[in-house]
C-alpha cells in the first residue's frame, strides 16, 4: 500500500518527456514571440527543447526559434549556439536560408566580417535557388549596407558579453591555512566536549577579511514552487521556478538551457556541465527524477553525496563506523583518525574528520563524520527517513541501476551486483551499504544543510530601482563551512558564487575570539524566545552573547519594541503578554485585543501587497494612492519604527522612481534607510543594499555629490560582506566613474 500511494505521489511531478507539452509550449512561445515578449518566449522555447525527444525533427526547430528570440535580445553568441544546434538536429534544409540570416546579422554584429561574408554567400546561392525565400531580399540588402559600415570603420567593436550566469568573483590572494582546506591562515581548528569543532581566529582579522572559500561537496538545486493547475487553466505550467532559471550543476543563471537527453527536468548552462553531470551523478538519478522530487530535496542530496563519493569510500567509512559503532554517539571518544600516521599533525591530531596527517579537507570523509544526532531525532522521524532511502535504493535495482552506483568510483573493482541470493523485496549488501550511508546524510542534514542563496530581482526590472531579496536556491553539504557555530549576533557574512560559498568578516575579531556564522535566527529579526525555539531543530540551546542579556537581564528585545503596536488615542507602546494590550501612558490606559491589532496588521500587508501588484502592471499612481493610504491607517496603530513603515517608504520610492520623480523618490528612501538602520545596523547588509538603490536613484536623478557619497558608502558595506568583485560593486564603480568624468562645473553645480 505504502508504494502504491508513493507510485501515486510521483504521478504529480512528472519528469519524463512529453512531445505534446513540447508543441504546446513552442505554440505559447510563439505567441509570446509575436507579441515582442523576447525574454517570455525565450523560456517557453526552453520549456519545449526539454521536452522534445532526443532526436525528433521538431527539436531543430524549438532551437531555430529561441536563437530568433535570443537576436532580439542581443545575446549574439549565444544565439549563433543555438543557430548550431538547430542544424545539428536536422533543420529543414527548406527553412535554412531564414536562419542563415539570421546568423550572417549576430556574426556582423559581433564584428567577425569574413565569417559573415561567407554565410552571406551560401544565404545568396540557396535565395537564387528558392524563390520563395525572395521576400529575405529586402532584409539581405539591409545586411549588406551594414556589412559596408562596419568595413568603413577603423576598428572592430568589442564583442557583446554574455550574461551567462552572473559576474564571477575573482579570487582574492591570501596565505592558505596548512591544517584546513580552503580556509585563511588566520583561523585555527578547535576542539572540545561543549563546542565540538569549532574555528578561532589565530591573529586579530579586520571586517572584510575573507577567511574560507569553498566548494560544496554536493548540492542540489531546490524546485522552488510549481503549483498544480487549476479548473480552465493549461495543463503545463509557463510560469518559470528555479528548476528553469539556475543550470542544475553548477548554479549559473540559465540564458538558454541545454536539456537532458534523458529527462525534461534536468537543465545545465552548456553541454560540457550536462556532460560531466552525467557522469558524476545524473546518469543514475535520471530515471528517479519524480520519485527524488517527491521525496524532497534532503533525499536527493544524500543519494547525489554518495554518488560522488563513490562506492569505494562509501563501504570503507561505513564499516569503519561499525567498528567503532558506539563511539559515533560520544564526541569525544571519536577524536581519533581513521589512520594514525606517524606525521599527523600534532594541534589537530584525533579532531573527527581531519585525515592520518591532521588536514580537515572538504572530503566525503570530513563530511561522514558531521554530527547526524542520531539519538536526538524522534522514531518516527528516524522511520520516515529510512522508509524514504528504501524507496530510493529498491527504485535503483528495479531499474538494474545497481551497477551504476557501485561502478561510480573505480568501475573494474566491482562485479555485476549478486541477485540469486536475495528476494525481489530485499536489497543485497552493496545496496544495504549505501542505504546506510544515505540515512546518515538525511540525518545530518538536518543540522548541518547549508542553503546556497541568490539575490532574485523582484518586479520588472526596468532599470529604475533594482529591488532584490535572497531566495534559497540549493540545498549543499559544505564540510568545511560546518566547522562554523552558531550565533544570534554572528561576526561574519557567507555569500556565494555558483556552487562556491566565501565567509567574511563582518566585523573585527580579535585573536583568540570564536568565529561565528548565524544559521537563520538572528538578534535584529527575532526575539530571543522565538529564536530558541527554531534553533532547538539543532538539538543545542543558543547561549551567544545576544541571547544571554536578553534571558538574563530580562531587558526587551529592541525587536520587539520597534515591531511593537502603538496607542491608536496617544501614539505611545502598547504593551502585555496577554490577549489584551494596554497603552504604556498611564495617564491614557487606552486598551485594545491584540487579536484585532494583529488582524488590522495583517489586512494592512494585504493592501500593500495589492500596490506593489498595481506598480507590476503600469497603474503607478493607483499604487501610489494604496501607498499612503496604507500610511495613514499604519500610522494609527502601529510603532513609527516598525519594519512595516520602511517597507512602505521602500514601495514609495519604487514608484516614484519608475515615474522619473527622482527628489520624491529619494525622499521615501532615505526614510526607509532610517528605520532599516534601527533595525539592522548602520554596517548591516540590509542597509547596504538600501543605500545601493538609493545610489541608483541619485544617479538617475543627477544628485551628483550626494550619489556619489552614497556609492561610496554601499560600496564600503557590500565589499564588507560580499567582497569587491560582485555586479553590485562593479555597478556602483561604473556609476562613480561616470559621475566622476563630468566637467568640473556640473559637479560643483550639483
């Protein structure tokens, strides 16, 4: 019964490829296409390309139709690719000339005039051949008057870059710790029974400093949401989640995805990442696509970490768990390595996970000896994650994928998997083996998962202001940026590039001090009440130093003073821990249910949210009346430094800025800077991304030395926390250097 609800459960996140939802999204896309929605039609063309059988006529054509949209956007290279992948697929010879046009304008275009002139060439021969393609005459005319252009001038233009997946960060030079990988000298691996492995700075480090720079060991990208359809509505969905946005190896934003030749789910940026995903990992998870996104991300990352590791190291760090079985439960009595060399090193000797010679590499092995709290979690818990491992292996060798998974490491040592021993319903050793290993990782996940995070851009992006948020975009086993503990104050930042994770300081840390990473439960968003009850999923009670003086002192929360409703009669605190709330001025006692209050709160986001969608759809002075409407009614109840009454001034500013009232729109911002500053710090993140929109607004509005002031406070901010080669820091030099290049009496005029 149980396999036949989950046979049922996977039927509702299909992975196998549908030619008929390939001809309905290249129809939408066409659509889309006639429309002038380039970037709309891009992603339904890339939605029918993954699911269009390998080799099918209409594959050709799905790839002659996004390079067109790909044209329109100017992405040229890129559109040139998939102009080669159309006639690599068997492009109609009769259709050829159309895009032989179109690939003699991204050539011309991008400046290579020779290889231009030759396809002009074949385009001319194949026209004078098929009259019908006459009606391209006009058009090559045009191309040939451009091509005498671009012969006239003196110099070639430069190349059109490709936004293939965001800017990369170039690695910053520091000395290379000997003990832990990937980690700065300044850091020293510790050890003991209440902290576990932990890092300490072993010299005073700066804010800023990058300390570790990492690689995950294994990630998976998260679905994000994909709602089911409703009555009347399309049986494919054309919205776009991460799943068609990030290639599924190494995370880059996808531009025009190259799909799975097995699957419609899998996506990668270029044919050499669907390659070697292949075959790492993908040739085996590639028929178990439904079952692993039914299950959840957490099983798909413990089957996709031994995989990688391959079957070799699996078995060794299993049986070696078993020799040493009931130490696995007492840290200390595991501080021993797996080989006891003569060299290991004499500070880390015996630390878990560290190698014979004391290194802590990010290996399967520093990675299998991440705490999986097995004691902790509940039965049930325990029973479900087993039962979902099961699913997964039994799945492996019904679909005689067994060999598979023990050839990953070293493909002559392991023989065909025995069956004549064992029952169709029984798992044979090798595959109990990964099953164990597997129900380890699900385990340790729990405590030890890392999000990878991207800032998404929120709205339409038309380049007045750049909203963005950070949205969880994987799920990543990082054994080395484990060693991290946590805090409610923590003094560093993590950021990431791809699948590479960087920890700064975010502020200064003497020698000898802790270094601390907050895994979500932070001082400035959280009363310390509601932070220990979501940091209890990591089985330790948080006694940092925020947490401390507010059990402690007894003192309230700065968080909940400032979220705090207001006397709608005097304006002052209301306050009580029961269902009714008095004003704090004794001379109102104005009272109030804090269930109405919370109710008022939650219809006031409700309006606010109905404003941001007007902005959405162009009725700008619609959502500017919501706006302050909003205000005025905010104004009534709730604390003048509630997070709530920033966020308005931030919507504000949207507005204004996308009608081109730059003065008003700075005003709104610099309010909403304010209340953020209350609330995250003057040096925090939030502000630095505040400050950064509120550069772009200066700029458009020519405010030149105030623009300029503010870029070089978020610049300051940013590089602190995200180091100095990001878009966002390139973006504010770009527009220093613009405003700086101005003639000297404009600047002294502004």
């Amino acid at each position: 019964e149980e396999e036949a609800a989950l046979v049922q459960l996977c039927h509702q996140a299909p992975t196998d490829k549908k030619p008929e939802a390939a001809s309905w999204y290249r129809e939408q896309g066409n659509r889309e296409f006639k429309r002038g929605h380039y970037q709309a039609a891009l992603r339904l063309y890339s939605k029918a390309i993954s699911h269009e059988p390998p080799g099918s006529p209409e594959v050709s054509v799905c790839f002659a139709n996004r390079s067109a949209a790909l044209l329109h956007l100017g992405h040229f290279e890129v559109c040139l690719e998939d102009i080669a992948r159309a006639e690599s697929h068997g492009y109609p010879d009769r259709l050829l000339p159309k895009v032989l046009l179109r690939k003699a304008e991204c050539l011309l275009c991008l400046g290579r005039l020779q290889d231009a002139q030759d396809v002009l060439g074949v385009l001319e021969s194949k026209i004078a051949l098929d009259r019908v393609m006459t009606t391209h005459l006009t058009r090559l005319k045009k191309l040939s008057q451009l091509k005498v252009k671009l012969h006239e001038k003196e110099r070639h233009p430069e190349p059109a870059r490709e936004a293939r997946g965001g800017t990369q960060g170039k690695s910053e030079i520091w000395e290379e710790n000997n003990t832990i990988s990937g980690a700065s000298s300044s850091l020293s691996l510790r050890f003991d029974a209440d902290r576990g492995r932990h890092l300490v700075a072993s010299q005073d480090i700066v804010p800023g400093q990058s300390l570790l720079e990492e690689e995950a060991f294994v990630s998976v990208l998260c679905p994000g949401e994909s709602l089911p359809p409703q009555d009347g509505e399309a049986a494919w969905d054309t919205r776009a989640t991460n799943t068609d946005l990030y290639c599924h190896r190494c995370l880059r934003q996808l531009l025009a995805s190259v799909p799975c030749q097995g699957c419609s789910y899998a996506k990668y940026c270029s044919q050499q990442c669907a390659d070697v995903a292949w075959q790492q990992y993908h040739r085996t998870e590639c028929s178990l696509g439904a079952l692993l996104l039914t299950l959840g991300v957490f099983c798909h990352v413990a089957l996709r970490t031994v995989l990688l590791a391959g079957f070799a190291e699996v078995s060794r760090l299993v049986g070696w768990s078993h020799s040493g079985d009931k130490d696995l439960q007492n840290p200390e009595a595991r501080c021993k390595p797996l080989s006891e060399a003569p060299d290991a090193g004499a500070g880390t000797r015996g630390i878990p996970g560290c190698d014979g010679n004391g290194q802590y590499q990010s290996s399967y092995q520093a990675l299998f000896h991440l705490l999986p709290h097995t004691e902790q979690h509940s039965p049930e818990h325990k029973f479900l994650c087993m039962l979902s491992v099961v699913a997964i292996c039994k799945q492996l060798q019904a679909a005689g994928l067994e060999a598979a998974v023990l050839n990953q490491e070293s493909p002559q040592q392991w023989s065909e998997p025995k069956t004549c021993e064992k029952t169709l319903d029984e798992l044979s050793p090798e595959l109990k083996t990964v099953a164990e290993a597997m129900l380890r990782h699900v385990l340790q996940l729990q405590c030890n998962a890392q999000a990878i995070t991207v800032m998404h851009e929120l709205g339409p992006g038309d380049g007045a202001v750049v909203n963005k948020k950070p949205v969880r975009l994987a799920t990543a086993f990082f054994p080395v940026l484990s060693l991290l503990n946590h805090s409610c104050c923590p003094n560093t930042s993590v950021s990431f590039s791809g699948t590479a994770a960087t920890v700064r300081a975010s502020q200064p840390i003497p020698s000898g001090q802790e270094v601390l990473h907050c895994y979500g439960p932070h001082r400035c968003r959280m009363r310390v009440a509601e932070r220990q009850q979501l940091l209890r999923q990591y089985f330790f009670e948080c006694r940092c130093r925020a947490c401390l003086e507010e059990l402690e002192s007894g003192v309230k929360s700065v968080v909940s003073i400032r979220n705090s409703f207001c006397c709608p009669k005097c304006q002052a605190q209301m306050q009580g821990e029961e269902d009714t709330l008095c004003c704090s001025n004794e001379a109102c006692a104005t009272s109030a249910s804090r269930e109405n209050l919370s109710c008022r709160l939650q219809d006031l986001q409700q309006q606010i949210k109905k404003a941001s969608d007007l902005l959405r759809v162009g009725k700008a002075d619609q959502a500017i009346k919501m706006l302050l409407k909003c205000q005025m009614d905010a104004g009534n109840f709730l604390s003048p430094e509630h997070l709530l009454m920033g966020e308005m001034e931030d919507h504000l500013a949207q507005v204004y800025a996308t009608l081109g009232k730059w003065q008003e729109a700075a005003r709104h911002l610099k309010k909403s800077i304010e209340i953020v500053e209350m609330h995250h710090g003057p040096s925090s993140i939030e502000t630095g991304h505040e400050l950064f929109k509120l550069a772009q607004i200066l700029f458009n509005g020519f405010a030149v030395s105030e623009a300029l002031s503010t870029i070089q406070r978020a610049e300051g901010i940013l590089s602190v926390h995200f180091g100095p080669h990001t878009a966002q820091i390139q973006e504010l030099q770009e527009m220093k250097a613009c405003l700086s290049e101005l003639p000297r009496n404009i600047l002294q005029r502004s």
